[in-house]
C-alpha cells in the first residue's frame, strides 16, 4: 500500500477509557497485551504524524446507552460489556456522565481527538461499522485507504477490517497500535487478531513502519 494524505486516512477504534486505561473495565484482560505492544505509546505516534502529515483522522467510538440495556440476548463478551455497563453513558443525546468516565476518551488522547479536522463518526454497538456512519463518512471524502488500529484486536478491529475490506477499501492494519483480550478458557485474542490478519489485510505493519510510509 502507498499512503497519500489525499485518499488516506487513520482510523481509530475505541480510544476510550475502558479499554485503555488502567482504571478502564477491561484491564484485567487487556492490560498486558496493551502494556506488551506499548499500544498506548504507539496510538500516540499514530496520531501526532498523522496529523502532522495531514491526514484525516476518523475515530469509531463504542457507545452502549440506557436503552441498550433491553436487549434480550447476545454473545459471551457482548453480555459481560452489557452487564459491566462498558462503554456507558447515561445520555444519548448529550455528555451528562461522560467526561472521565469509561467511555470518554483516553486523556493522552484527546488533543488529537477534539480539534477542528478529526472526524468523530456515530457509536457502533456490536463490533464493526455496519451500525455506525463511518463507511460514509470516508466515502463523502472519497477516501478509499485505511489505516487501522485501536481497539480490541480480535473484536472491533478484526470487524472493522473485515467489513472496510468488503466496502472496497484498502486496509493496512498497524499491529502494535491493539491489543486484545487474554481470557483463561477462550484464549488469547492478540494471537488470534494477528492471524486473521495475515490473511486478510492488504498490508499488516508496525506503528513505525507506519510512521516511516506517512512521511
């Protein structure tokens, strides 16, 4: 892949405080794959060079409100995100209980996030973009590059991967810039994440070979 500012973009999954932050609900399952891959260090790099090299930042955040709350049935993961209440906030038409909370953004984080040029698309609720507007978002853009990364590797962004692929985009996946969850009887989801990779994504690189292309 060749990365030009005019049709490439980064896009970032689920910078959010519960999958990130040591105080988030996931650490448990995440925090050594992220402390591993150096992910938060990494998604830093990502972002500062890709805005220093003007490329359009899109962020695909992971919302659940009140309302999802009524839903009747669904997977291992997605039920414990339910019943922790993952990536919750309290008001769907506004920031009441957002600001430090689980599903605000990871602090290191937010310069790049809340200026002017990055593209904040709607919340996907299970896995990838096919509930939120991010597919649009680019194609308004006509971006037709992607540059993956964010979280969960095996979840939101393995789904992201697929579903880009299948709209027609270019997606390189940044390794390093994930992590996954490490559970005692389903296994480890980074080892899983970078398999499926492989065999998918047009190009699977690290954060400094990224940064290297951007330039």
């Amino acid at each position: 892949m060749q990365f030009n500012p005019a049709d490439t973009a980064l896009v970032v999954i689920d910078p959010q405080n519960d999958v990130l932050s040591e105080k988030g609900l996931s650490w448990a399952l995440v925090g050594d794959s992220i402390q591993e891959n150096n992910t938060v260090e990494n998604l830093a790099a990502l972002f500062a060079e890709s805005k220093k090299q003007n490329y359009q930042t899109f962020i695909s955040p992971h919302y659940l409100y009140p309302h999802d709350q009524g839903w009747k049935y669904g997977g291992i993961v997605e039920e414990l995100m339910l019943k922790s209440r993952e990536f919750f906030r309290p008001d769907p038409l506004g920031r009441e209980g957002l600001l430090g909370s689980g599903a605000d953004w990871l602090d290191r984080f937010r310069p790049y996030i809340e200026d002017e040029s990055t593209v904040v698309v709607s919340p996907h609720k299970m896995w990838g973009p096919q509930t939120n507007d991010l597919v649009l978002q680019l194609r308004k853009r006509r971006i037709n590059r992607v540059i993956l990364a964010g979280m969960l590797a095996n979840l939101c962004v393995e789904s992201h991967l697929r579903e880009l692929l299948e709209q027609g985009f270019e997606v390189a996946v940044v390794k390093d810039a994930t992590a996954a969850p490490r559970h005692p009887t389903i296994g480890d989801g980074y080892k899983a994440a970078l398999i499926n990779y492989g065999f998918l994504a047009n190009a699977v690189l690290s954060t400094s070979d990224t940064i290297t292309q951007l330039g």
